[in-house]
C-alpha cells in the first residue's frame, strides 16, 4: 500500500495529518507513506506547484493522500506557476477523471445543516463530477480586441467520449445504490451540455434498470437547498460539479465533513477533502479534519478494496459527530487536533 501523502497549503497540513494518524492507528499491513510537496509550499521550495519528483512520487504509488493548495500569496503568479495548477494537474496527468463527492447526512447532524431539519434527514446523495475536461482545461487567454478592451476567454467543451466514460461511472454508481440517476446541465444554452445530454441518453440504453433524469444546473442547484432527499446519484460536468458540491456540503452541515475520490480507470486514486486551504484559519488549529479522515477511508475502499476498515473509520467519525464534539465550523469548540484525538478514541 504505497500512499503519497500531499499535505499542500493553508490547512492542508493541519487536516492531512489527522487523516495520516487515523490510517497509522489502523495498524495496515504493508501501509507505506511517502511526503511531496505540492501547491504554494512546493513553489517555494522548488519553483513549481506541481515539480517533477512530485509527480514522480504520484506516478509511483498505489494512491494519493491529498491536502489542499492555494494560496493568496500566490495569486499574482503566472497561472501556470499557481499553486491550483498542483491539484489541476494530477488530476489531468494521472487521468483521474471521475470524482466522487458523497454528502450524507450524518444521524443527529440535522439541526447543523443550513437547511431545516425535516429537509436536511434525507439527505444520501452522490455527486459525481467528471474532472479532466470542460471550460477547466480548455484554451483560455486575456487578448485586446481590436477597439482597445480587453477580453478573457475559456473554451467550454467535451468529446463524446469523455462524456461516455462518466456517463458510465454514473450509472454504474447508481446500480450500486437507489437506482436514480441525474444528470445535470445546461443544454438549453449550451452546446457542450446539449451533447453531453444525447451521450448520456445512449449510454441509459445499457442500464435499462436505472432511472435517469435530466435538470438543468440552475434548477438543481435550487432542488438541493429544497429538496435534497429527492437525489440518488447526481453526474455533471467539472464546473457544475464543482459548484453544486461546495452547495451540498452545507447541506449536511460543513464543507469540513466532505470528501472526495479522483479515479481513474483502475485502482489509482487521489483522495482529498472537497475543502480548500481556507486561509483565513489557516495556522489556528481550527479546522475540522473529517473530510480528510473520510477521504482516507475513501481511499481504502476504492484502492484497497478495504471495506472493513474505511467504514470502521466512517463509524468513528459518526460517533464522534454524535457525541456532539464539533469543530468551530460546526457551531462547536473542538478544535483539529481534539477531532483527530476523539476518531481514533473511538477506533
Ligand atoms: P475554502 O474551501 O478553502 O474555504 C471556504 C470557507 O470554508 C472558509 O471560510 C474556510 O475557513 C471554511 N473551511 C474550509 N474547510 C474547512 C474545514 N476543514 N474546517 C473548517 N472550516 C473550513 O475555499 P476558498 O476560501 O474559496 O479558497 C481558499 C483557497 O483554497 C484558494 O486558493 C482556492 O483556490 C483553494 N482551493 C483548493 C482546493 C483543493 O486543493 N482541492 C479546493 C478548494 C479551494
Ligand atoms: C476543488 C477545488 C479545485 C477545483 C480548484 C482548487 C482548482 O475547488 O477541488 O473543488 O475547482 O476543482
Ligand atoms: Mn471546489
């Protein structure tokens, strides 16, 4: 089990951490954990977000413990020296193009959603959102038109096939659970979303057991604040996916109870909370780990195939919720290190 542990910026460190005690605590046979340095951290000590023995250290492993980058100290760099560019482009060269972001509600959690409690019960949803293409890594640029303004653009765009494969990992999640899917865009605009809507449409033909549904993005993101309970498992473009998770996470309660799964065709896998660097608590010790401890049992389900011990780490963290230790993101007092200190309590 050779894990890159990538701990990044801002609270990344902080959280990673925690997340690294817990998978130690488990006592894995063949657990073996290598640091690299990515983000705003790797750029000053090597010049680069992303450098060359980072990603040889990623290309080397099993899976990817990931923290968080970014960095406003940062923001003025040539984009392609931003510390975004670390997280950007592991996801890119390792060909991880299917993001999974599960948001659940936790039993006893319904009053911390921003959402009231009768609405926010039935929350169990899956938001999977393909990470390799879209308006991310199309042609982008600042040029000056011809009357002297200056005008930025981004290329939106998919390939057939690029929809296909997500389209399959939706759906094949879906078997896997209620059996509903929903796929999001904005194909009454959108070129990119109409075809990404006729994919789809032929891939169903292969899942007749599934139900799928189309919604426009914006009307998706007002059905998750109205009524989220009505999503199984919901498959949309990078930006949309993007969006609609940060939504869903306050929807049960904290961006800091979100994690996330990047896959790629296999068992590689790079496993982050859907968080980011929040510098604004950065240093504190206020942040609250548990999307990072869920990502690694995240981590050991879908690279290790480690059922028993990612949901014994997902009870712990239940537990814990349940006792009403909470970090400040929560309305609570704990603080990162207490969190961590209370998992692996229970574990
Ligand atoms: P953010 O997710 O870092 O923070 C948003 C808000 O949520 C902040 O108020 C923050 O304090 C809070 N928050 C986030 N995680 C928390 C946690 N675990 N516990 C308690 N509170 C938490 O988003 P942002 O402020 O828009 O971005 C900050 C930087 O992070 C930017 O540079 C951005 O590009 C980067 N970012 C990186 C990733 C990633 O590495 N995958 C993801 C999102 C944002
Ligand atoms: C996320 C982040 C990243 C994204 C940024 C940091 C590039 O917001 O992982 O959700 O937009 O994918
Ligand atoms: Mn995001």
């Amino acid at each position: 089990m050779k894990i890159a542990v990538f701990a990044g910026d801002g609270i990344g460190p902080e959280v990673t951490g925690e997340a690294v005690r817990v998978l130690e605590a488990l006592g894995l046979p063949g657990l073996a954990l290598t640091y690299g340095d990515v983000g705003g951290a790797a750029w000053r000590r090597h010049g680069h977000p992303l450098p060359e023995e980072t990603l040889a250290m990623a290309r080397a492993s099993d899976a990817i413990l990931f923290g968080a980058v970014g960095d406003f100290a940062c923001d003025h760099l040539e984009r392609h020296l931003r510390p975004e560019q670390a997280i950007l482009g592991l996801r890119k060269q390792l060909g991880l193009f299917a993001n999974l972001r599960p948001a659940k509600m936790f039993a006893g959690m319904e009053d911390a959603s921003a959402l009231r409690p009768e609405i926010s019960g039935a929350i169990d949803l899956l938001i999977i959102r393909e990470l390799n293409g879209d308006v991310y890594f199309g042609e982008k640029g600042v040029r000056t038109l011809d009357d002297g303004r200056r005008q930025g653009w981004d290329l939106m765009s998919y390939a057939e096939d690029e929809v296909r494969r997500i389209a399959h990992v939706g759906f094949r999640a879906a078997m896997g659970r209620r059996k509903m899917l929903c796929s999001v865009d904005k194909a009454n605009v959108l070129e990119t979303s109409q075809l990404w809507r006729d994919v789809v449409i032929e891939v169903a033909a292969e899942y007749p057991e599934v139900t799928l549904s189309h919604m426009y993005v914006d009307n998706a993101a007002m059905q998750l604040v109205r009524n989220p309970g009505q999503f199984d498992v919901i498959v949309t473009g990078n930006l949309f996916g993007d969006i609609l998770s940060d939504q869903a996470s306050m929807c049960v309660g904290s961006i800091g109870l979100l994690a996330s799964a990047a896959l790629a065709e296999g068992s590689m896998g790079l496993y982050e909370p859907i968080h980011g660097s929040a510098p604004d608590i950065a240093g504190k010790g206020l942040a609250n780990p548990m999307a990072a401890i869920l990502s690694a049992a995240m981590m050991l389900r879908h690279s290790f195939d480690l059922e028993a011990p990612a949901a014994r780490i997902e009870a712990a963290v239940a537990e814990v919720l349940r006792a009403g230790i909470r970090g400040a993101d929560l309305g609570g007092s704990h603080g990162c290190r207490a969190i961590g200190d209370a998992v692996l309590a229970r574990l």
